[in-house]
C-alpha cells in the first residue's frame, strides 16, 4: 500500500532514496520497480531480512533482473549513521506518530537530504485517528502505537522548523478509516469478527488487483476521511545556487 505519491517527489531513474521507517518496504519495493535506489532503515531486524530476501528474489527475475537492489539498515530515525546531504529524496512514512523526538527525526531528514532534494512525510490524519482514539484505549496505549495525533497545521509547521519548504498536502487511504473504526469497536487485536475479516479481505484483494468501484470510492472520500495524511517539502537549495 503505497502512501507517498512518487510521482510528486520528482525522482528520476538512479537516485538516490531514503526509505525511513521502512517496516515492509512498500515504498522501497516501488523505487525498485521504477529504477530508483533505496536504503530500507528501521529498527526493526525482521523486517529488514524480510526486505533482503524479497529484493533479492526480485533480482533474480527478468522483470527486475536489470533493476537496482534496495539496501537495508538498522538504525535509530534520530541519529542516522549517514553523511550530509547524501540522498536525492526521503519518505517517512507512519513514522512520526509512534515517537516523541518528532523535531530530532525531521532535522535528520533535512540534514541527510542534499539541497533541492524533496521529501514526502505521511502520519495518520486527524479525524480517522481521533475516532480511533475515542472507540479504543487499546489502539494508541499498546507498545509501540500511537502516541500523539497531528493535526495539518501542527505537522507543517515542525516540517518547516526542520528547515524545509512546504510543497503540498494529500490525504489518501479512506476506505481504511471504516476498517479501523469496525476493528476498534471489535477489539484491535480480534481474529474471529467475520465483518472485519471480510472488510480486509476485500482490502487486501484490492490492493493486488485494483477494484474499480471502490478506487473510485476511495478518490471521493479522500478529502474528508484520508486515512493518512501526507506533506510534500523540498530542502531549499543553498544560497546563491540555482536548482
């Protein structure tokens, strides 16, 4: 399920990206498939041998045999073991909201990014989460969840304080709020409600092969009901050089 819109970032065949908070590497997998190199960062190590075993099963194919093989690391979002101005574009996505050195992260980010580099940063948005707060104490109390909801303005401004420009806003993933909703009445960590397991199941087949009516659905509600909220920046290119 990819989150940041590639196609916003201005990444071109052979750069160069950070991938933060990888967890799975759905958008380490989609640099891949467009040509783009990609360093996997996460804490997490099973995660991370997951994302190995996968690219190199990829390269091994004709289809991704020529296409470059994502790198992976672990290492802390507040202290990346990178140089300056390293990587062509950054995506941290649903990262942010399990943290609370915000501000440490996002100036990592801007630091490890080379001038004119664009960054996209995703966190759940305000209302779908709010809900999800209110029906569930256990969604946002349980180890590793949530622990804070931004709003637009709040994310703006400390993607600004960490030295970016802002380039835009989206909201994506609607048809994702109902499923959380429907889980939290349920029980986040239920395996037996036949509506839940339906819903993803139905979640699930789309995502392999796109539902027409329901991408259409998703597109309308997106506005109002976005699952993930996401922010376009740019690091601004240095002084007296042009991009």
């Amino acid at each position: 399920m990819i989150t940041a819109d590639f196609d916003r970032m201005d990444l071109e065949e052979g750069d160069l990206l950070l991938d933060l908070g990888a967890g799975g590497g759905r958008h380490s997998f989609e640099a891949m498939r467009r040509g783009i190199r990609s360093v996997a960062v996460d804490l997490d190590l099973v995660d991370l041998r997951g994302i190995s075993r996968y690219s190199d099963e990829l390269s091994k194919s004709i289809e991704f045999a020529k296409l470059p093989a994502i790198s992976t690391l672990s290492a802390d979002a507040r202290n990346l073991p990178f140089d300056d101005g390293v990587f062509d574009g950054a995506i941290c996505a649903e990262v942010l909201e399990h943290l609370d050195e915000e501000s440490k992260v996002l100036s990592e980010l801007c630091r490890t990014l080379r001038p004119g580099g664009n960054l996209a940063v995703t966190v759940p948005s305000f209302l779908p989460e709010f809900v999800n707060w209110g029906i569930s104490k256990e969604y946002h109390s349980a180890k590793g969840g949530h622990i804070r909801i931004f709003t637009r303005m709040e994310l703006k401004e400390l993607v600004e304080r960490a030295g970016f420009t802002i380039l835009g806003f989206d909201k994506v993933h609607s048809i994702h709020s109902p499923y959380w909703w429907l889980k939290c009445l349920a029980g986040v960590n239920t395996k037996d409600n036949p509506l839940v397991n339906r819903f993803e199941e139905l979640l699930v087949k789309d995502m392999f092969t796109p539902i027409p009516w329901l991408r259409r659905l998703e597109r309308l509600a997106n506005p109002i009901l976005g699952k993930s909220q996401v922010i376009f920046a740019q690091k601004p290119y240095e002084k007296g050089r042009l991009g």
